[in-house]
C-alpha cells in the first residue's frame, strides 16, 4: 500500500492482558514536524503504546497508520519491512550491540533494509558528526560514556531517514546535565530531519521541551496540564 499521509496515526486501540486493560480506545495522531510528549506512572502502557505504534505488538482492535502505511493490516513480514523503512526507536539504555563500533551499529538498520553498504557508512558517519560523537566511530561501544551511547543510539535512528522516531525513556539512565543534552538533541529531530517524535519520560523537565505533552491515564491519552489551551490533543 502506497503511503497517503505522513506522521503517525493511532485509533480507538484496544489491547490487554490476563483480562487488564493496557489501552482502552486510544486514539492519537502525530504529524510530521512535531513532537509529543507521554507521561504517566510505571505500568501504564506507555511502552505497550510505543510497540503497538512499531508494529511490534499487534492491538486486539483498532489501526496503526505510519507514513500512510495501516501497519496493523500487514503480516508479520510486511511490518517489519514498514518498520525499518518509516520509525526510527531509541530506547533507555541505548541497546547497542557491544560487539559491533558504534559505526557498525548506526549502519546496521539500514543494511538489514538492503541499503547500499558504501552509501550506509558514509551516511553514518555523517550522522555521527551532526551528533558530535564522530571521534568514538571505530572504538568499542562498551567504553562510551551515557551520553555518547545515547548520541549513537539517535544516530542508529536516524540511519534510514524515518518519518517516526520512537524514544522511550531515552534520559532515563542520563545524569542531570546529559539528561538536558540528550533531551534538547532529540526535540530538534522533528525540525531538521521532518519526522513525527515520540517521547515517553518520566522526567517532567524533559516532557516540557515536547510541543505537546499527553498523560497515560486508565489506557487512554489525556493532555498533561488540564486547563491550559496550549496543550492540546489533536
């Protein structure tokens, strides 16, 4: 299916377990060149809302739609293919791979995509520099400090040109002052490289850098500051 829209479109998603409801009819739409922010409590479905949104957890109803691709009326298959194509994921403790340089692991979506490899690194390495990380290229991920782990980890995001970065808890394992740098890096991805963002956080100082900011409550989205017309659900 062609793509007709861009951004990310979730709605009415309805998933639970052992009979607890996780999302409860959750709609939510994220256009490209903004950034929403999601907050709430431990275990309530926050992260269960950034996999469905992958397409890495199948919703027992409702439609996932990402750079007009409606990934839940794809095979197991096709969402993989859509998911290295269109979403980028940065995750809290970066999930690099120690056994590949940091170059290797920016490069690798991409090539698992069957993009050109001379045309990965290069790009890669572009990606490295943009983030300020390029003299750890060809070192061992095991020795980066957070903040650099975080950098490659948006890198690695970024590597396929998505159209939809999901971040969950991307500061988390952040001190204070890295936190701040990692954040501000992530919430200028929507301007410069015209892509849809994502946040889950439970750090309030990170969700207020979001044009938008949405709290998990009893499965669905509910704007964070009730009462305050800037911040809205769409």
């Amino acid at each position: 299916m062609p793509p007709t829209s861009t951004g990310v479109h979730a709605r009415d998603l309805h998933y639970e377990i052992a009979n607890r409801v996780i999302l409860d009819s959750l709609t939510l739409h994220v256009a490209s060149g903004e950034s929403v922010a999601i907050t709430g409590p431990s275990g309530c479905g926050k992260s269960t809302l950034l996999s469905c949104l992958a397409g890495l957890t199948p919703p027992i109803r409702g439609t996932v739609t990402v750079d007009g691709y409606e990934v839940t009326a794809l095979s197991p298959g096709r969402r993989a293919a859509v998911r290295l194509k269109t979403i980028g994921m940065v995750y809290q403790f970066g999930e690099l791979l120690p056994e590949l340089s940091p170059l290797e692991n920016v490069a690798l979506p991409a090539l698992m995509a069957g993009a050109p490899a001379a045309e990965t690194y290069a790009w890669a390495q572009v990606l490295l520099n943009d983030l300020g990380v390029a003299s750890v290229a060809g070192t061992d991920s095991g020795s980066l400090s957070g903040g650099e782990r975080q950098r490659v980890a948006v890198a690695r995001a970024l590597i396929g040109k998505p159209r939809v970065i999901l971040a969950d808890e991307p500061t988390g394992a952040l001190d204070g002052e890295t936190s701040d740098t990692v954040a501000d890096l992530l919430f200028t991805l929507p301007a410069t490289h015209d892509c849809a963002l994502i946040v889950v956080t439970h750090n309030p100082d990170v969700a207020s850098r979001a044009d938008r900011e949405l709290a998990m409550r009893d499965g669905r989205l509910h704007p964070a500051h009730e009462g305050n017309s800037a911040v809205r659900q769409r």
